[in-house]
C-alpha cells in the first residue's frame, strides 16, 4: 500500500501565520519538502510533505493549530515530454479525478503528488500499470 | 396639518383624565388575563384605586422575557376569534415575541400612523412607497394600513433591489418613502452613481426613517443626499409597531401618542422614575389596544422627555431621539438581534467553537467571526468554504439578516463573559 501522508494545516489568511506555523516546525526539527497553500478569502490550507508527518501533526495540535493527516499518492514518472500525459490517461481510463496536485522535478526525478479520492486503489492500478508508486520513506530520499 | 385635531391638542387636564381612564379600563381588561392576575394579586391593587400617574409605580412592569415565557398566546386579552393580525419578532431557536391585533386595534395603529402622516404635512395626493419589510415585521404592513388610511397611493414596494425601486419612482411619481437609515445611504448612492441627481428627476419630497436609531447628523446627510425632509418615527412589535412617537414639522423631538400610551422614563437599573427631563429607559403602557394590552412594558430604549410645549401645538409630549439600549441588543438593517441569538446558532453546529466576535462596520455591514474546531478540520479548502456558507445560513435563518462569516484559528477570539467584548460596533448611523 504506497501511500503518502501530508499534514494539512488550517490558517488565517494574514501575516505571520506561515512564520508561526513553521516556527512550531522546526522547534521539533521537523523538514519541510514541499509546500502548497491554497487560500480563499479570509484563510487558507497549507499542505505539508514532511519527515515525520505524525509529529509534525501532534505538535500543530497541542499548539491550539488545526492540522490532520490527508492521504496522497507520489507517482514517479521519466522526465519527458508525455509522462505526465501517460499518468492522467491512466486514471482518466479508470474514472478517477485528479484534486489537489503538486509535480516538481529534482535531482533528475519527476515526481507528482496527487490527491484522489481512493488513494489506495488509485496506487495500485498506477502500479500495475508500471508506474512507480512511492512509499512515504522513498519520497524523503528523492 | 392635524388628522385629529381635537385630540391632538387636548389640553393637558382632559389629556391626563383620558389617560387615567383608559389606564383604568385596561388594567381592568387585564384582570381576565392569567399572567397579570397573578401581578395583581401579588401588589394587591385594583383598577378604582389608581387615582394618577403617580400610581403607576405601584403597577407591576412587564418584560420582554415575559412575552417570550407566555409565548405563544398566554397574553391575549381576547378570544382567538376576535384576533385579526398576528406580528412577532425575528427568531427561531429562542422563543419570539407575539403581539396580536383585534379589528380595532389593526385601525387604531392606523389612526396613529396617520395622525404621523398629517403632521408632516403628507396628503392623500401623495404616492407612498414603503421600502419596509412585510410580513411578520410591523414596519410593512402595520405603516401600510397608515398611508391608506390617509388615502395615499401605496406602492408596496418592501426593500432592496434598488435598480426596481428607481423604477417604481420614476413611473408613478413616489413623493413620502418608509426605510432604513442604512438603505437611504445605500440608495443614494445607488443613484449618484447613476448619475441620477433625485431633486431634478425624482418627486420625492419626505423620508420617515426609523427601525434602528440614527444621530441627527446622519438624517442631515440623508436630507443633503435625497433632498428631501428626513422625519425620525419610532415604534416597536409590542406597541403596534411604528406609530408610537413621530416628529412633527418642526423636527424637535417624537411626540408620543399620550392618549394611547403612558409614557415613563426610569432608572434602568432600579426601576424608579427619573426626575422629569432626565434620560433613562423607556416604559410604555398600551392604554387603547384591545387583544394584548401591556401594562409598563420594558422598552430598554434610552431616551428622556423634552420638556415645555411644541411649536406644533400637539400637547402630546416629546422624547429624544433614541440614544441607547440597556441591554444587549443590536439593531442591524433594522432588525433587532440579541448575541445570544448568534451563541444558540453557533452551539448547534459542531464544527465549529462557541466563541464568537460580532464586527459591525460601514453603514449595516456585520460579520461574524467564529472559530474552526481543529478536529473536524479534514484538510480540504471546499469543506471550510461549505462549513463558513452553512453557518451564515442558519445565522440568517435565525436572524433575518445574513452576515458574513469568517472562520478564524481555535483560541485565538478573546474569551470573555461580558458582551462589551463579544461585539466591536465601528458603524457611522
């Protein structure tokens, strides 16, 4: 079962609710390796991929900081024109829609974090399909 | 111009005789109604033994949480059957307030709302458009009934939509309007940036403002605004609605209907009456209403006498604008909201925490900050977005106004017992 964790964090959408909420972070040497924020009007929601994402959550939460764990899967593709396509065509066959996305290339390595609403089944199919599907471990080593 | 002159200017003496009178009749009405039966038997008064207004003090008050406790008809001094009208306030997870209205009492409103009318100099050649509320708030049809009486052509028009209400003016000539203070603004401004100046293309001439209380500044910038003469009426549920006390021409202060009100000003605190002209709480006792009479009912309004006569030459005295409440209630768009009402709402959704903060601003804009319960966040934007649109609807289901919701961080709304903290009021009526 690969699946990803990311820690979703609610905030006000004014200054210095990043620098809190990283500050809580790093006190407990928590490592950040991608970031997005989605903001609407008067707040926003940060989605973390971090080293320990069950810590990181517990210290949000004992701050008063509403965070929780949201289930993702991180597939990796070659770094061409047309993997990406491959990806979406997969899940496209099978029905199933792409939420909240985040792709980046480093080291090399195309990487895209996507939330769908059966991860577990969606990394499966992607699997058999030959795609590689990264354990929580692996995405730390990218 | 009088609507009814003789009344109007009764001399004192015969004024204060009518008014003991009819206190005597009512507080005899009422001896069939359990709720004060029991007020009576507790002061052991009865109706001969009330010899003046010097006596009222020994009549026991009546409240708002009253009505709310004898809710639905417990206060009804007639038989259902004789009831035609029913009003309430605004509210559904607390108990509202009834008033009832026999036939009588539906023409009697209307007496009062025309006697306003004539006082400021409308006729049956004008075209009324109130920009009121209808339905169970009295400011619809309670002022309605009013302008027919006068013989006035009435445009029901409620409020909003102003690019309708242009048009409603436009067409058919409306020269007296009924509205809020917040919606003239809003409306004059809507026509300034039409470009519409209202003395050239409008045939407006006067405004009765009221619903929620306003300085003297702000009707001089609505006059200004609209050109027209701006008229302070006052008037709540439990006393018919608008038509208690309304200016005259002269702009000096709201004449109370004496011979259908007796009129005290107290201590809010202690219930004594205060020396004459001095400010404090108002209490209304409804000495010409059949179906549900109130005998010193607690207004909560702040205002004081104006002393000496009026230039009108109505003996009916005068009170002050409304400066206050003594209590904690707000008036928003001219519906009256108690913090509690928002508390209930707020305690029956789960998602979200019990602490709040009530930000009014601008002319009638209120939001409502409330704070996310961290265990019911999942992570997703749309649920928060979902979550902030369901508390704003059942805070406008409650409240018959809807404010804008802000979802804020858990803990970080001042946690405090007293309502100075809970409502920060920044508006500039």
């Amino acid at each position: 079962m690969n699946t990803v964790k990311l820690v979703a964090v609610f905030a006000e959408n004014r200054p210095g609710q990043a620098a809190r909420i990283t500050g809580i972070l790093a006190r407990v040497d928590i490592n950040i390796r991608c970031i997005t924020v989605a903001s609407s009007g008067t707040y926003g929601v940060m989605k973390l991929l971090v080293n320990d994402p069950d810590l990181a959550c517990r210290a949000l939460n004992q701050e008063g900081v509403a965070a929780t764990l949201v289930d993702v899967i991180a597939v990796e593709m070659a770094d061409k024109a047309g993997a990406l396509h491959s990806v979406a065509e997969c899940l496209a066959s099978h029905n199933i829609n792409l939420a909240n996305t985040t792709g980046f290339v480093v080291n090399g390595r195309a990487i895209v974090v996507i939330e769908v609403q059966e991860p577990v089944q969606a990394g499966d199919l992607l699997t058999k399909q030959g795609f590689h599907v990264l354990t929580q471990k692996e995405t730390l080593t990218v | 111009m009088f609507w009814q002159q003789e009344m109007e200017t009764l001399d004192r003496p015969a004024l204060d005789a009518l008014q003991l009178k009819r206190l005597r009749e009512t507080v005899h009405r009422l001896e069939r109604v359990p709720f004060y039966q029991r007020k009576f038997l507790e002061t052991g008064l009865k109706p001969e033994e009330i010899k003046s207004a010097a006596d009222m003090p020994r009549l026991p008050f009546t409240t708002a949480a009253d009505l709310r406790e004898n809710y639905p008809d417990g206060l009804l001094a007639v038989s259902r059957q004789e009831v035609l009208r029913l009003h309430t306030s605004s509210g559904t997870t607390g108990k509202p307030k009834a008033l009832f209205f026999s036939r009588r009492d539906v023409d009697t409103a209307a007496e009062l709302i025309a006697r306003a009318f004539c006082m400021t100099g409308v006729t049956r050649r004008d075209v009324f458009q109130n920009m009121m509320s209808y339905g169970l708030f009295t400011g619809g049809l309670v002022m309605h009934y009013g302008a027919e009486k006068v013989g006035c052509m009435v445009i029901p028009s409620g409020p909003g939509t102003s690019e309708r209400q242009l048009l409603l003016m436009q067409d058919f000539g409306t020269t007296v309007i009924h509205v809020t203070p917040s919606y003239a603004f809003y409306f004059a401004d809507f026509l300034e940036k039409k470009g519409i100046v209202p003395r050239k293309s409008l045939a407006l001439r006067k405004a009765f403002v009221g619903a929620e209380p306003y300085t003297e500044e702000t009707r001089r910038k609505i006059e200004a605004a609209l050109g027209i003469d701006v008229y302070n009426s006052y008037g709540l549920t439990e006393m018919n609605g608008p038509g208690v006390a309304f200016e005259c021409e002269g702009k000096c202060g709201m004449h109370v209907w004496e011979d259908n009100f007796v009129l005290e000003i107290v201590n809010p605190a202690t219930g004594e009456p205060v020396s004459e002209g001095q400010p404090g709480e108002m209490v209304l006792t409804s000495i010409n209403r059949e179906a549900m009479p109130l005998l010193r009912y607690r207004t909560r309004d702040l205002t004081s006498v104006i002393p000496g006569p009026c230039a009108c030459g109505r003996t009916h005295r005068r009170i002050q604008r409304i400066s206050g409440r003594s209590d904690d209630m707000l008036i928003v768009r001219g519906v009256n909201i108690f913090p509690q009402q928002i508390e209930r709402v707020l305690m029956s959704i789960p998602q979200i925490g019990r602490n709040y903060l009530i930000q009014l601003e601008g002319l009638d804009e209120m939001t409502v900050k409330v704070e996310l319960s961290p265990e019911s966040f999942d992570g997703q934007v749309g649920h928060l977005t979902e979550l902030q649109n369901l508390v704003a609807e059942k805070l406008r289901a409650e409240l018959w106004v809807r404010p804008k919701v802000d979802l804020v961080a858990s803990g970080s709304l001042p946690v405090t017992e007293g309502k100075a903290k809970r409502v920060i009021d920044k508006r500039s009526l």
